[in-house]
C-alpha cells in the first residue's frame, strides 16, 4: 500500500467516526454539538490534504533538481544552457510553481490542478480554511497519480 | 464572453466597482476544414485604469497572459484552459482608491493577426456570472429537496424537513466582493427520527458542478452534480471513499440507502 493510501485510510476512520457523532447530535436538536464535529472534520480535512500535498511537494522539489542539474550539466550550447545557469544557482529557493512550470506545461490540466491545490496549501498553511469544496477522496486520486506521473 | 476578429484586437469596459478579471478559456474558432500546424504565439495584455473626477488616468496596472501553443490540425477547435485571474495591483499608492470614479479594463490581443474566418473567443468570469451560479446552486439544491419530497410521497412514514442553513462563502465569492449567503440543509425523517441530512458542501469544486454531503449515523455519502454549469443537474451519488463507482441518485437509490440506515 503506498502513502496515500494508507493516509486515505485512516482519513476515513476519523471522518466516519466524526460524521456518526455529528449526525447524532443533528438528530437529537444538540446544534453545538453538531458545529463543534463538523469544525472537527473540517481540521481533519486540512490536516490530511496538508500531509499528502507535501508529499507532491517533495517529489516536485526532487524531478525539478534532477532536471536542472540535468540541463546545467549535459548542456553545451550557450544559447540553451544560460537559462539552466541561472536556475542552478538559484536551485534551493526556486517556488513551487515555477518548479511545476518546468515539469508541466503552464496553463494545462496538470499545471492547473496543482495551482488549485497549491493555493489551498496556502490557506491551511497560514491558518486559513479552504476556499474550494475539497473533496479527499478526490485528492488521494489526484496526488497519487501527480506523483507517480510526473517524469522528467 | 469577448470576441476577438480580424476587425477587433482590443475590448475596453468601464466599471464602478474595482475590477477582478478571472480568464477562463480561450477558443480558437476557424471555418477552414483543413489547415497546417500553426505556433500560435499570442499574448493577451490586461490593463486596469483607476479615471478619476476629471476624466484622466490616475493610475494604471498592466498584466500580459502568454497563449503560446502549437495547434495541429487534429485540434479542431482549439481551447486553452487558462483560469488567470486579475485584479489591480497598486505599486505606489499615491492616489487612493475612493478618489477613482470609474475604472478602465482594457484587454487587448497582441502577436496574432486573425484570418476573416478566424476569431478568438475568450471567455470571462466576471461578477454577475459568479451571482448567477450561485442562484442556480440555491434552485438546483431545492429542486433536489422537492424531488426527493416527491420520492417520499409513497412512503408516508418518511418525510423531509428542510433545516438549519449552512454558510457559503467561497474562494470566487471573497475574490470578486461577493457578500457570504447561506443554502438549506435539509433531514429525512422516519417517524419524527432523523434517519439522514443534506447537507450542501461547496458549488466550486475540481471537476463537477457542486456537491452535498448525506450524513447518517450509519455512515455517509456523497451527491456531486456531474452536469455542465447552468444545464440540467445530473446527481450521482458515491460512498465517501469512493469517487470511482457513483449511481445516478433516483427514486430507488433514496430508498434503498434510507431503508439501509434503519
């Protein structure tokens, strides 16, 4: 089983066991009750959706260091390696997004997809909600195939 | 939806409120049935303008939006999924904003020269498309609740409350100025018990058009509108893990899920 699976996994069986106790409290007229599970499952979302999207970011941060030093070393052409110079340089503080830039076309599905969940690893990251409807089991098959489809 | 032809490279627009642009797509439309790879090098330039009390320009900002492709023939009407949003980005500060009386939007299309069967649609997200989504949620959700109402009719030992509202305020709503609003949630009861709950999760969300949670005791699902915007909902109904195996959510489904919960 492979990360994000296991994650899902245990994602779930929280999530159930929250949804079961806020669907009780709805039934029995307890509101605060109910808000307090539904803050919960809110966290956990967040907590979850945190831990795998830094596992893409991991992986993007390795495929875009491998294709610069790639690019810096194999090229000799001066018009084509004065790009990769630069990058080389400035290897460790590259943002997130220009690394995608350089595995994924800008502006396409993939590039698109991660900007969304970039944004929303953002948010959570500076103590935000999310401000999209994020779905986790959607996520789970997103960041798994990102992650393994993503080649240089 | 802005239309450029070989006639019209520039679309200028004036607003009170401070302009938010969101791009959304951009089509290539062309009559001809059979036509070489082409690098399609353009760029869009987005400028914003703040006009004050006398007409003149006080200060302006200036976006470009690369649309570099290469379009085939097999592209036969090329699409660029774009989702670039812009808004005014104030270096100076020099000139405050409630001394704007008006803005400027100027978008204009550079590097491409357009044939006289060609055009280039670009299509926009601007405020009263983000209100009219949000209407159509509100209807498509109550819709939904007297449908299911409808199902429940032959049963009379179940029936369907609408109940507390939740809050909406989502990521396109706060970028455009939109005020938070609320959507029903509502409960299926079985002899005054509540057996399950709508309760509606978010309309902007990665590939569908809007989404409700049914929460139980027993466990939870989930109800995705799979249709288009602004078309007829096509409610599918999922199990919380699984996106991959939905059923369209009809008359039967409702039972047998709320005959399961008991």
């Amino acid at each position: 089983m492979n990360i994000f699976d296991e994650l899902a996994e245990i994602y779930f069986e929280a999530d159930n066991k929250y949804t079961a106790i806020e669907s009780l409290a709805r039934a029995k007229g307890h509101f605060k009750k109910e808000a307090k599970y539904k803050r919960k499952k809110e966290l956990n979302d967040q907590a979850y959706f945190l831990f795998m999207f830094t596992r893409l970011e991991d992986r993007l941060k390795k495929l875009s260091n491998k294709l610069i030093v790639d690019k810096y070393t194999k090229l000799t052409n001066w018009n084509y390696k004065k790009t990769w110079d630069i990058l080389y340089k400035r290897k460790k503080n590259i943002p997130l997004l220009d690394r995608v830039a350089l595995l994924t076309k800008i502006g396409q599905a993939d590039y698109n997809l991660i900007v969304k969940y970039y944004k929303q690893r953002n948010k959570i990251g500076h103590g935000q909600s999310f401000t999209i409807t994020i779905d986790i089991a959607i996520v789970v098959t997103d960041m798994k195939r990102l992650y393994y489809d993503l080649k240089l | 939806m802005i239309k450029f032809d070989h006639n019209k490279l520039k679309k200028t627009t004036t607003s009170v409120d401070k302009p938010v642009l969101h791009i959304n797509k951009i089509i290539l439309i062309t009559t001809d049935k059979e036509w070489a790879s082409r690098l399609f090098g353009a760029s869009l330039s987005v400028k914003f303008a703040c006009i004050d009390k006398n007409k003149k320009e006080t200060k302006t900002s200036l976006d470009h939006l690369s649309l570099g492709t290469l379009i085939t023939p097999y592209h036969k009407q090329p699409v660029l999924e774009l989702n670039q949003q812009f808004s005014f980005v104030d270096k100076f500060n020099f000139t405050k904003d409630d001394e704007c009386t008006q803005w400027k939007t100027t978008i204009e299309l550079n590097n491409l020269s357009l044939e006289k069967n060609e055009s280039l649609e670009v299509s926009i997200i601007d405020s009263s498309h983000i209100q009219k989504r949000i209407k159509d949620w509100k209807k498509r959700v109550a819709d939904l609740y007297k449908e299911t109402k409808k199902w429940l009719g032959d049963v009379p030992q179940y029936n369907i409350k609408i109940g507390q509202p939740t809050p909406m305020y989502e990521e396109l709503m706060q970028s455009f100025n939109i005020q938070p609003t609320e959507t029903d949630t509502a409960d299926i009861f079985k002899e005054n018990k509540i057996l399950i709950s709508f309760k509606p999760k978010g309309l902007w969300m990665i590939g569908a058009n809007g989404r409700i949670d049914i929460i139980s005791q027993a466990g939870n699902y989930i109800l995705v509108d799979i249709a288009e915007q602004f078309q007829e909902p096509q409610w599918h109904i999922y199990t919380a893990t699984d996106r991959r195996t939905g059923k369209p959510f009809t008359k039967k489904e409702l039972l047998n899920l709320i005959s399961s919960f008991q």
